[in-house]
C-alpha cells in the first residue's frame, strides 16, 4: 500500500491515490473489479491500466483524469464550455446591471441620492443567481460540501497535531 505522499510514477489498481474528485480522500481498488472506490466522497472510478485513465461511473457526462505519474490531471475539453461560461456570467450580470439601471434612471428625486432599496435589491439579485450558478455546477459534478468540509476539518486537525508533535 502506497501513501499519499509517495505517490506512485506507474499507474495500478493495487496502489491509493488521491481523488480527483474531493482533493481529500484516496482511492483504492475494489477487489475483484477494475474500479477505484473514495474512502471519503464514495465516488467510484473506472479505471484503464493501459491508458492510466480514470472515468467517474453513474455520471451524466463521462468525467475523466488521466495520470501523469504524480497527480490526475483532466483533459481541457471535459466539463462546462465556453457558451455555458458565458450564460452563467450572463446570468450574474444582466439582471444586476438591469436593475442598477433602472435605479439611476428613475429616481424618486431627480438630481439627488440614490435611494438605498434598488441598491439592497441588486445586490440580492446578484446573491441569488450566484447561489443558483454554484447549486447547479454542485450538482453537476455531484460535490458534497458537508464531506469536503469534513474531509478539510481532519486534514487541519491532523496537520495541527503533526506540527504541535514535531515542532518542539
């Protein structure tokens, strides 16, 4: 069994690795399966020995990394495309920009303060479509935030613990 600081150069289903899904937990084979499991986020992994490739089973679209003897890196055509880029921006920007617009276009008083409502307003809109932005890119790479949290919480206290251990 292989640590996760000695990564392994060659590509097998007996070592860990780290998951490329969570960045915490580590991957290891199945037994009796070409698969990869995560002790952490419960992803499991296709894996290609040949190719050191790995695809995430049961997702929507095929999500692959691909080993390069130290870390999984992704291909650069996977995931969201540019035209789903620019709708999300689109979607952040457009509805604040309208409604910032119109608060200084029509104002109760010409020529005095802006009124602070239309401002609240906007800065809601933009929080909101931004949550919304983030729940669907969440969902599409089906990311756990309570186990990333969990799995950033042990790794402080074990970094925490270590550091108190060998800094005396």
């Amino acid at each position: 069994m292989t640590s996760s600081t000695n990564a392994p150069q060659h590509f097998s289903l007996n070592d860990v690795y780290h998951c490329p899904v969570c960045r915490f937990g580590q991957i290891s084979g199945l037994p009796l399966m070409d698969a990869l499991a995560c002790n952490l986020c419960s992803h499991i992994f296709l894996a290609d020995d040949a190719c050191k490739l790995l695809t995430l089973a049961g997702h929507l679209s095929p999500l692959t990394w691909q080993w390069d003897g130290r870390t999984w890196r992704a291909p650069h055509t996977q995931g969201l495309g540019w035209a789903d880029r620019l709708a999300a921006i689109a979607l952040l920007i457009l509805p604040t920009a309208l409604i910032l617009l119109t608060a200084y276009a029509f104002r109760p008083v010409p020529n005095g303060p802006p009124d602070p409502f239309p401002l609240f307003w906007a800065a809601l809109t933009f929080a909101c479509h931004l949550f919304g932005i983030l729940g669907i890119l969440i969902s599409y790479y089906q990311f756990s935030i309570p186990s990333y949290l969990r799995a950033v919480r042990r790794h402080l206290q074990n970094r925490f613990v270590w550091d108190r251990r060998y800094s005396s």
